[in-house]
C-alpha cells in the first residue's frame, strides 16, 4: 500500500474518533442554550493542535502518517477549523 493511501485511512480513522468525541462533549453540554459544546471543543482543540504541532512533533517519535491522522484527522472532526 503506498503512502498517500495510508494517509487517507489515517485520516478516515482520526475523523471518525474527533465525530463521536465532538459528539460526546456536545452531549454534555446539551443543557444550555448558548453553544457551549462548540465552544469547549473549539478551544479544547486549538490548544491540542498548537501543543501537538510545537511540542510533540519535535520530541515524540511519531510517523507521518499518525500525524496527519491526529492533526488533520481527528482534530478536524472535533473542532470545525475543517470548515
């Protein structure tokens, strides 16, 4: 399987856990009127990715493609940056 592929399923996989996590934490803040779930995920999300991209990039030892996974995938699907 070539690389590009394995991005893609990379992904597929990290979106489909950022959709049920942005889900979970919307649930939990079902109860207000104002969009606190939106809210929660978009900050909770920005500082995941400028951690994720200035601290762990350099010290962990992370394969390009679980990266773009976590970066493009799973934080996509969780915050709306995507958009």
């Amino acid at each position: 399987m070539n690389q590009n592929a394995l991005n893609y399923i990379a992904v597929a996989c990290g979106g489909a856990l950022g959709a049920v996590s942005r889900l979970a934490v919307g649930q939990l803040f079902a109860f207000s009127s104002f969009p606190l779930g939106t809210l929660a995920v978009n900050i909770a999300g920005s500082l995941f990715l400028g951690w994720f991209t200035t601290a762990a990039f350099p010290t962990l030892n992370i394969s390009p493609t679980v990266r773009v996974g976590i970066a493009v995938g799973f934080v996509g699907a969780f915050t709306t940056f995507r958009t």
